[in-house]
C-alpha cells in the first residue's frame, strides 16, 4: 500500500513525533505506516484522515505491482 503520509506531514511542518502524538501511536509507527513496512489498521486509517481531514483514499492506495496481479 503507497501513501502520501510523509508528503502531507511535511506540509505542515509536523514531524513524526507530532504526528504520532495526534495519532497517539508511536513515532516508530508513523515511520513505519510512511516507509510502507506496515500498513495501518482499518481505525486507524479512518483516524490519520480524520487528523489530515481528508478521507481516506485521499492519503493510501494499492501498490501498482498488486493492482497489476489482480
């Protein structure tokens, strides 16, 4: 799953440790979720948009090589 997580917290100059404060999650979490070594949890997904206001789709797609073996 790709995700413009790293690109919408650089746009209002949160690090990592701020954004995992309003996700209450870690900072190691947030760097997961932003490298692609972890996907988020369904809640939690709804909770980064609700942070971002944006919905979902808006932050997380499917990787082109999985859409590509469907």
């Amino acid at each position: 799953m790709r995700n413009r997580l790293k690109v919408l917290r650089a746009e209002r100059n949160w690090s990592q440790a701020d954004l995992a404060d309003k996700l209450d999650v870690s900072r190691q979490s947030v760097n997961a979720i932003e490298t692609g070594k972890y996907d988020p949890s369904l809640p939690l997904a709804f909770k980064i948009a609700a942070v971002f206001g944006l919905a979902i789709e808006q932050i997380f797609s499917a990787d082109e090589a999985a859409q590509a073996a469907e």
